[in-house]
C-alpha cells in the first residue's frame, strides 16, 4: 500500500487553524463611550495554510508557512473584515490601513494592502487579499508583522491588530521518503475533500459535525478516525523504534474493537516492503486486531526488521461532542474545526515525524 506524503503547513503541526468569528473584545472600557467593532477574520491562504489566534496572543492571528530548501515563496493571504454597530450612531465610517514590518527579506516579499473603508450601514464588510511572493531565501526561520490600524480610534475598536507570518525554509520542511500518514473512518475508507474526492495524503481531509437544536455538537461524520502511518526501514538492519503519538482536537477511543474494549486505542505491526501490502484493508485490520498494543496513545518499542515497513494505527474520536458549537461555521468551504494527529518514530540515528490533519464544519 502506497501512501504519498504532501508536504504542507502541517509539516509542523503546523498547520493547525481558526477561521471563524472569534469573541470580540469589549468595545469600551467601564464608563467610556462605546465604539462600533471591527472584526477582522483570518482564512485559509490560497495554499491552503490554516491561520490560528492562539492564546497569549488572542489579537494576532498566525499563518505559518513551510517551504523546502530551494523552494519559492508563493501564497496569498485573504483576511475578512466586518464593521458592526456598537454604539447606535451610524454612518460612521471607518478607515483600515495596513503596514509590514519584520525581517526585510520577508517583508520585502509581502505586497501590502492599500486602505479600505467600511461603515456600519452600507459597506459592512470587505475582504483584502495579501500575496506572497520571494524567491531565493536561504534555510531557516523568517517573521514578519502585517500592522492593522483603523482611524478614527475614537470610534471603533479592532478584534487582530496584527497578522504574523512565519516562513521556514528547510529543515523540518524537507520531505522524507521513508515516513507517511494520513486519517481515515473506521472502515478504513479516506476522508474526502469539498468535491468528494478521496484525500489519500496528509492534508485535505474534511468531516462534518452535527449539532442538535441548542447547537450542541451529538456527532461527527465520520463518527471516528483512525490516524494511520508507514515508517520503512530502509537503514540495512533491524531497528528497535519508539512509536510516540500526540493529538490535537482528537482523543483516544475507548472502544477499540470487541477484541480490545479497554482503551487499546493505538496498535503496530511491521511488513516487507516489497511484498507485504498485497491487501491494504486486511493489513489494516490485521494491525488492529493483532498488532503490538501500544495502548491509548503510545508510547510502545517495536523492533522493524530491516527492509520492513512499521504500520501504525490510532483509533480516535473528536473532542469536540457535547460542547456549544456556535463558532464552526457552515459548509466545507467554510470548514474552521481543526484536528490533527502526529506520530513519531525515534531510534538510533532515527527521528521522524508526519502530522496529519483534517478540517471540521457544521451540518446546516
């Protein structure tokens, strides 16, 4: 069986997302005039790199971008902006400016916005697009702030004053040949992209959440995950490996199959190469049901003979059921629910990782 490896923003985890509306800040402070809000929402870039709002920092959100040694440059970042009415004067109007600051060999690659202008009556949204593009960047790591400002201050307040771009060039970029990964249900069946096609690859993948009448999320489909990875040794002899796994958005199943009810949520098992992969679906469930147990989530020893390929499995379900879903947006473009599983292969003189991911939305 033949996986191939895409390399993309999840290279590093990285990939990781947020797309939707976040909670607004308080628009004024106690006994100030309010203000009307600007809310400004991050999407995903035309290649597809998710952007975050993580906590310290819940005024920035974060695009993170890998690129291999030798690699360009090329993206565009597209971020949303809505003016809402805060304050019950309207026809104020609001003028949002951009300026990029950072290393100048990345920000003398970022084409800045001109300034646009919104009100809270008719113009309430708008949307920039912010392109990307360098040539040349030797390996390593690159950062650089777009600056978001709106004038008049006295009048509005903004959610993300700050959008962070960080490029990697090399290192962990890199592909490797010799590791792979990618999600799929409990059938062993891929997860599929917006057009329905099958996503064999590390990234891609969508699943939708069904929430009840309260918003509440009461389902995934699919209703599980597996995480899946191929490690072969190619290095001429037998490998004692430590398989560790670590999830985000994701926890280990407790009801792993009949034969195993009691949380043995993660298994591995190891192939030749050349001829072990006659028939995916029965190595698969040949690993499940008779494979090492590693337990919930790792870490398990397995020695993989040489010229053989480490097969792991992770049953998995999303996080997310019986909480308040209000802030998954709806339909697959819009997809903004992340999860991602990486698994790790370390021995001597081994050290490999593959991150999968995928992206959640909510059923209308």
């Amino acid at each position: 069986m033949k996986k191939t490896l895409i390399i993309s923003s999840l290279a590093f985890g990285c990939l990781t997302l947020a797309l939707g509306l976040v909670l607004s800040p308080k628009a004024h402070a106690a006994g100030g005039p309010p203000k009307d809000i600007i809310t400004v929402t991050a999407q995903n870039s035309t290649n597809g790199v998710v952007p975050t709002s993580p906590q310290p920092f819940p005024r920035t959100w974060f695009y993170v971008i890998c690129i291999p040694s030798g690699g360009n440059l090329s993206d565009t970042l597209h971020i949303h902006f809505t003016d809402t009415d805060n304050n019950s004067t309207t026809g104020e109007i609001a003028t949002i400016s951009f300026g990029a600051v950072g290393n100048p060999n990345l920000t003398s690659g970022i084409t800045v916005p001109s300034s646009i202008l919104l009100d809270d009556t008719t113009n309430t949204t708008g949307d920039v697009d912010v392109p990307l593009s360098k040539s040349g960047l030797a390996d390593g790591t690159y950062h650089a702030n777009l600056q978001i400002s709106v004038s008049p201050p006295g009048s509005f307040t903004i959610t993300h004053d700050n959008i962070h771009i960080q490029v990697t060039v090399g290192g962990a970029c890199n592909p490797s040949s010799e590791i792979s990964c990618f999600f799929t249900d409990s059938n062993f069946l891929d997860l599929t992209d917006c057009s329905g096609a099958s996503v064999s690859s590390n990234a891609g993948g969508r699943f939708q959440i069904v929430t009840n009448a309260k918003k509440i999320a009461t389902a995934t489909n699919p209703g599980q995950f597996y995480y899946n990875m191929l490690w072969s040794n190619t290095t001429g002899s037998d490998q004692s490996v430590t398989v560790n796994l670590t999830a985000i958005g994701l926890a280990p199943s407790n009801t792993d199959s009949l034969l195993h009810p009691i949380a043995q949520a993660a298994h591995a098992y190891f192939f030749d190469t050349a001829t072990g992969f006659t028939d995916p679906l029965a190595d698969w469930n040949f690993v499940n049901s008779f494979g090492q147990k590693c337990g919930p989530s790792g870490p398990c020893t397995i020695t993989v003979p040489a010229n053989n390929t480490l097969f792991v499995t992770w049953h998995l379900v999303w996080t997310g059921i019986g909480q308040n879903a209000t802030s998954i947006l709806t339909g697959c473009a819009n997809a903004n629910a992340p999860i991602s599983a990486t698994g790790g292969v370390i021995g001597t003189n081994i050290s490999e990782t593959c991150t999968a991911d995928a992206l959640g939305y909510r059923k209308k």
